[in-house]
C-alpha cells in the first residue's frame, strides 16, 4: 500500500521521473565513453602513435591500406549523440 495520501494526483498516477534520471545518468556515462574515445581516435592517429589498436578493434583503409581506422570509438561517438536526442525528447514530452 501507500504510506500516506498523495497531494498532487497527477504526481501519484502518473510519476515518470525514474525515466528523466535514467536517461539522465546515461546521457553522462555516454558522455564520459565519447570524450574516451576521442581520445583514444586521437592517440591512435599517425600524428601521435602513442597507442595502436589491435586489427580486432579496427580496420583497414580503402585508399591507405597501411591505415587503421578505429571503428569502435567512432561507434560510441556516433551513439552518443542518440542518447542526448533521447534525453531531450523525453524531457520535451514530460
């Protein structure tokens, strides 16, 4: 049951607020994964080479074979984008 009488009855039926936080703390992980990821893009350029990713995590160029194009972290960079549209939205309907 309940503890007690609810004030505002709209707030007591119809409560979304676990939807805004979840879309909320989602939005900042993706955040964090996607500057993450910039990073490692950045990194694993031919300006830097401070790290290189395994074929697994990559792959080749078309036009420079000796290229490695770091698709996982342009993934979650595209992704992230989608999650902040996500957010917004929801925020928009409540």
């Amino acid at each position: 049951g309940f503890g007690s009488i609810t004030r505002n009855s709209l707030d007591g039926v119809s409560d979304r607020d676990f939807a805004v936080e979840f879309c909320g703390a989602a939005s900042i992980i993706m955040m964090h994964m996607s500057r993450f990821a910039e990073e490692i893009i950045l990194w694993s350029s031919g300006e830097f080479s401070f790290i290189e990713l395994d074929d697994a995590f990559s792959t080749g160029s078309s036009i420079m074979p000796q290229k490695k194009n770091p698709d996982l972290a342009e993934l979650i960079r595209g992704k992230t984008g989608r999650v902040y549209g996500d957010l917004t939205t929801l925020l928009t309907l409540m």
